[in-house]
C-alpha cells in the first residue's frame, strides 16, 4: 500500500510541528521509495520521526539505518540511479563524512533531496547552526535552499522532489533548515491534502538513463581529458536550466496550495525604498524582520532581503533588490577564513553579483550567529547603527564585524 | 523480498553459457586474472542483472567511455561503497516493485570491489549490507593482494613481505610489509551469523567459481565471494603463468577453497583432498619464488611464511580456515 492510499493525509490540517517534522510528512506525502538515516544532531528529528511514521505504517518506504553517513548517500545515490524516489540528510561533520558520496552524487545528476540540519562543524564540539556545512558543497552541482520556517520546511520539500527529478535538472537538492531553530522549533503548519501533493508531484522518471536490465547503459565510465570538460559543462547547462524549472514549479505550487513569495528565490520584506538592506539566509529572518519593523517606526528606511536559494544564485533579482539602495549589510551564518576581506561566504557572493552595477551600494559584512549563538533584535540594530555610521562618514568599507562577541 | 533467479549448476565446460556479458572494449593487461572473473561472474549470472563496480582496476581498465565491455547495466561505485551500492540498487528495486512502481521480476544485483574496496575501505559498508537479509544482492571481491591499479601499493590483503611500491625492499628494511593478509571471508561469515552464503574461489578453476556465482545469486539474501586473482603486474611474473600461480596458491595450502552455506563449511577440491590427507600441500617456496614481488626474500623469510601456513593447517580448529582452537583454560570442568 503506497502512502497516497493510506489515508493519514487525505485531509487537509492544522498541525504544531517542528521543521522536520515538517520534512518527514513531506517525505510520506511525496511517497518516497528509499530513506537513509544515521544519527548526528539535529536532523536526524527527521529520522526519527520518518521511521516511526513507517513502524505504524503510515508510510511504505525502504528505511536504512546506514553504518556511516558515506554508506547513507551512497544507498540513496544507487536507488535513485534504479529509478527510486530517495531522501536522506545529515548535519555538520557528518555531512562533510558524506562528502565524496555528495560529490559525485551531483555529478552523476541523480536527483537525490537531501535535509542538512545546518550544525556548526565540531571540533569543538558544537550542535548550533552554522552554514559552513551545506555551503561546503556550493561548487559541485547541488541545488542549496535555506528554509526560514516549518510550513516552508514542508513545502520546499515538496518542491524539493519536483525540481531535483524534472529531466531538465536532474540534480540533487540539498534543504538546509537551521539546527535547533528550525529542526527543534514548533510552528502551526497547514498539512494539505494528500490529493494537492499528487497533483503537483509527478512519479519521478528517470527516463533512458534508468539502470535496468531493459535499457543495458554503462554509467560514470572513465572520462579523462577526452570528455570531462564536455560532462561538466553539461551540469553547467543543468544548473541554468533550473532557474525556469523553479519559476514553473514554484507558481504551479502557488496555484494548488494557494501560498508563497512572488519571487521564489528571495524574500523581500521592506525593502521598496530603503536606504539600508540587510541580507540574510534562514532563521536568521526572524529576529531580523522584527527589528526592521521596529526601526520602520522609527522612521529609519531600513529593510530585508531572504536569499533563499543559494544555488543556483539568483543574481538578476539580487541585482535589482539591490541596485538602488545606498548599502547592503549581509549576516553571515558562516565563516570563510582568509578570504576577501575576511568576509562570509553570503557576503562575498552577493558583492560578486553587484560588482558589474555602474552605481553600486556600499557592502558591509557581519559574522554573526556562529554555534548557534542566537541573533538578538538590538544585535541588528547594533548593525544597522553601523552601517549608518558609515554612511554619514563616508565610509565605503568596513572590516568585517563580528557581532556579539568576546574580544 | 523479491524473487531471485533460477541457476542451475552447470556440471561440466560444456555448459557454460556461450553469451558474453563481458566483452571487447575493455583495455586490462594481458593475462588479467581479474578479467576473466568479470566474464565468468557474468556469464553465470546472465543478462537480468544489474553489475555495480568500485573503483579499482576493474572500474579504470575496463570502462573507458565510449567503450564499455559491459552487455548488461553496469554503473561505478566509490572505492569504499561496494555493499552500499549493493544495498541501494537492491533497495531501490525492491521498494518499487513492491510499490508497483516497477515490473515484479527476479533481477540479480552484483557490487564487485577489489582488495583495497573490500578488505580495507569498505569492509564496514560490506558488513553493514550483509546484515540485511532482506535484499537479494551478491558482492564479489577479486582479491589481486594489492592497490593495482594505483601503481601496486599495499592493501591489508597483501601477503607477508611483499614487494610494492609502498613496500619496497631497501638497503636497511628487507621486509616493508609485515602485515599478514586479512582472513576476511571467514571474518565475515563468522561475524554476520544470519548470512546464508560465503565462498572463496579462484577462477582458475573456472566451473567452481561459476556454480559459486549461481549458488550466491540464488541462495536469497545478501551473499559475499572472495576469490583470489593473480596480477602480472603487481605479482611481477610472465602473464601467461596467471591460471597456474592461482593453482599453485592453492595447492600450497595458501589460499583455501570453501563454501559456508547456512553456517555449514564445505571445502572444495584440492583444498578438500589437502584437508582429508588425501593430498600432500606443495612447499610455499615454490609458489613464492615464481614472482617478482618475492624476489627479495632470503631463506629464513620463506621459512617464516611456511611456517604460518603450517600453523593453519595443523594448529586452527578448523584448518586453513578459523585461526582460533578451543584450548583448556586449566580449570577442571569434570563437576560440572
């Protein structure tokens, strides 16, 4: 019995669930065929709560309690080449022990989705969010969204298998939800109806390069310098591709379930005639809103921009979010240790994207939130005070800030 | 858990099936050991299988593209993930035919690894999968004792003493490698006691080693080959001796032919004929000294390797296969 016909979903609800809870209906609704699971905190919720929708048969699927986290996006690498419908995820160190079964999983353009409970990457030891895990592999060919609450939890991972498995992409999708803010957090969560799911969610089809004894293809051959430009530029056509595929996806979504952004690769919240644009990715958005809310009554013409989909980066409505602005501030939940200007990843990204501008804002970086540190509303009023400083003295630059830090 | 094929054993050469499911295309060197394992594994298994390979000689030297000597599916799998690759391609298949998603039809699942795949860096993924009892999956390792393909380093299935090129022979250190080689089928049958099928092989004797390819694949359940390959590159002896060194290995009493199905050992052969007396094992001396990789060892080196292989034969509860014996801990049990 498939889960489309067991009933738990037919009716559309209300429920206060955490973010992977959030995930783990969606990997149910979605019908997914093989799931890997090993522990590491804080995805691995996900998990738990998959499994025990399986052990009270809610959900068909294939659950593998893998030996390592290699061994667990390798199994979901080869079911998704055989044509399944795979999930798994991990966090922190445990994503970078996956590492090479992530790496050619986007290179064999295998639509696997996977959860990365964003997790500082220990030593020393730490469960909080950091970025610097799922940014890790922003090179390779993985699709990386940062979710900002449990409904959108549940709904990118619907979106998640729809885009990852349309043949104009076919590459994996990785959903980064913050460690403890998101993973642990509970929120009220419309559930649809199973019904919604499978109008938007077609069978994934994996087409002639399904491995089966009917279509007899050899896969990931020895390329050399013969061919490999050639396959990566391939992936390259891949990752342009996806944009359309998002947009499509995204306003279908819209149309069946009746909610989302106009734009489905950033947010926008205040921004129409700011002087002052913070940027941010995931939780991050809370506290921010909050204080640019606040800052709004005070008259000061502050707002926020949500990059949701790191890849692939929306550059043209990054651009035109930020074009007219006099400065952008970027939080980064991450770290890039020696790189220009000591900034984060976000940052450098984003000043990379607004460089061919012939009037560009100034850009100012702030590390803030690292190990799961939380990011206070007068932590981003301290920012904003900054940034105005800067402005009123005509600095363009500023090094970059750690915010709430000991010295 | 789906339906697995019906092979029949074959009874004799005539038998073998005549298709290929390994063919031209592929570039390994002459009097590859390990290809010709790759071709008897498939003409055993025959066409509705799907063949997984991790990286190693049989990954670089078989598949070069455009031109894979594979008839059948085949797809590469990292260096350590031959029995999660196995895992995964059983699961995937599984879960969709059981869904409906797929036609309901046996199809055989093979993951190969070499020495360095399976003995060393995916002997956790490997055990791992052979707990899984509800997937029909066989995984082979062709065992050529070391990193060939890499330039022959050593690997932990590399013999005493062995020459490579992490394991050279110099002017202070004689012997490099002083590590015995893994006795990794018993390790994994002992160690996986729902397991229903374990054997060793060597493809110079070829009708063996298919019977072993059909008994894995039709027994049910995760099934695990180790078979022996002799390598002129990475052995250092003249390519046409490849079926004869595989021989003299076991006639040496070295390497040992068995079957463990259901838990109950078989040995077979000459490894039987050694085992019951009928036959007297040939000195290791004769076996070593045809190749290069040995050249460097003096006569108190040799006696050291006879000696172990004696110890196996003569002091292990079960000879050449189990190193452990049940000896007395000297305490009087008779009350009891």
């Amino acid at each position: 019995m498939t889960t489309t016909e067991s009933g738990l979903f037919q009716v559309e609800k209300e429920e206060l669930i955490s973010g992977s809870e959030a995930v783990g209906i969606a990997c149910a609704m979605a019908d997914v065929d093989v799931i890997t699971a090993y522990p590491i905190r804080p995805y691995d919720t996900v998990m738990q709560y998959v499994s025990r929708l399986k052990a009270d048969g809610a959900f068909d699927c294939d659950f593998i309690v893998a030996e390592s986290e290699h061994s667990q996006f390798e199994i979901v690498k080869h079911a998704s080449a055989v044509g399944a419908r795979t999930f798994c995820g991990s966090s922190g160190v445990g994503w970078f022990y996956a590492f090479e079964a992530i790496a050619v999983t986007a290179g064999l353009r295998l639509p696997v989705v996977a959860m990365v409970g964003n997790r500082a990457l220990d030593d020393p030891g730490a469960f909080g969010v950091e970025h610097n895990d799922a940014l890790a592999v922003r090179d390779l060919g993985w699709l990386l969204y940062w979710v900002a609450t449990a409904q959108e939890a549940l709904d990118m991972a619907l979106m998640a298998w729809r885009i990852a498995e349309d043949s104009q992409c076919f590459l994996p999708f990785a959903l980064s939800c913050d460690g403890s803010f998101l993973t642990h957090s509970q929120a009220i969560v419309n559930v649809p109806a199973q019904e919604k799911v499978n109008s938007f969610l077609p069978a994934y089809d994996r087409g002639r390069l399904l491995l089966h004894p009917d279509n007899p293809i050899t896969i990931a051959p020895q390329a050399n310098e013969d061919w490999l430009m050639e396959i990566r530029r391939q992936s390259d056509e891949a990752m342009h591709q996806t944009p359309a595929v998002i947009k499509k996806a995204y306003q279908e979504f819209k149309t069946i379930f009746g909610r989302g952004d106009p734009s489905p690769f950033i947010e926008e919240y205040m921004t129409d005639d700011a002087d002052i644009i913070l940027v941010g990715m995931g939780t991050l958005a809370l506290p921010v809103k909050v204080a640019v809310r606040q800052m709004r009554q005070e008259g000061k013409k502050v707002g926020f921009l949500r990059v949701k989909y790191f890849r692939p980066f929306a550059t043209d409505e990054i651009r035109e979010a930020l074009g007219k602005c006099k400065a952008v501030a970027v939080i980064d939940r991450d770290f890039s240790l020696g790189s220009p200007s000591y900034g984060g990843v976000l940052f450098n990204d984003i000043r990379s994207a607004l460089y061919p501008l012939d009037d560009r804002p100034n850009m100012y970086n702030f590390i803030a939130g690292l190990g799961g540190r939380e990011v206070r509303v007068r932590d981003v009023n301290d920012m904003v005070n900054m940034v105005q400083d800067a402005l009123d003295t005509g600095k363009k630059e500023l090094d970059t800030t750690w915010i709430n830090v000991r010295e | 858990m789906a339906t697995v094929h019906e092979l029949p054993q074959i009874r004799g050469v005539k038998e073998i099936p005549l298709e290929e499911g390994y063919t031209s295309g592929h570039r390994t060197c002459q009097g590859c050991e390990s290809a010709l394992v790759m071709r008897l594994m498939i003409k055993a298994a025959g066409p509705r299988t799907i063949v997984v390979g991790s990286t190693g000689c049989m990954y670089v030297a078989n598949t070069t593209y455009y031109s894979t000597p594979w008839v059948v599916p085949w797809m590469h799998t990292q260096l350590g993930s031959a029995g999660s690759a196995a895992m995964g391609t059983a699961a995937g298949i599984a879960a969709q035919m059981r869904k409906g998603k797929m036609k309901d039809e046996p199809i055989n699942v093979i993951a190969f690894c070499g020495d360095g795949g399976g003995v060393d860096m995916g002997l956790s993924a490997i055990s791992a999968t052979l707990q899984h009892d509800e997937y029909n999956l066989m995984i082979i390792c062709y065992d050529n004792e070391s990193y060939a393909n890499t330039d022959i380093q050593v690997s932990g299935s590399s013999p005493y003493g062995a020459n490579s090129t992490f394991s050279p022979p110099g002017k202070v250190h004689r012997i490099m490698n002083k590590r015995w080689k893994k006795n990794t089928a018993p390790m994994l049958s002992v160690g996986h006691p729902g397991l229903r099928y374990v054997a060793t092989a060597c493809a110079s004797y070829g009708l063996d080693f298919t019977n072993k390819i059909r008994r894995a694949l039709t027994i049910g359940g995760p099934t695990f080959v180790h078979c022996i390959d002799p390598c002129p590159k990475g052995w250092d002896y003249d390519p046409k001796y490849s079926h004869e060194l595989g021989m003299l290995a076991v006639e040496t009493g070295l390497w040992v032919q068995y079957e463990i199905i259901d838990g109950g050992l078989v040995l077979n052969g000459t490894s039987r004929s050694i085992a019951n007396g009928i036959r007297s094992r040939k000195p290791i001396e004769e076996y070593l000294m045809r190749q290069g990789r040995f050249a460097h060892l003096v006569p108190e080196d040799i006696k050291l390797f006879q000696d172990k292989i004696d110890e196996s034969w003569e002091k292990w509860w079960i000879p050449g296969v189990v190193p452990m014996s049940p000896e007395s801990d000297g305490v009087d049990d008779s009350d009891e």
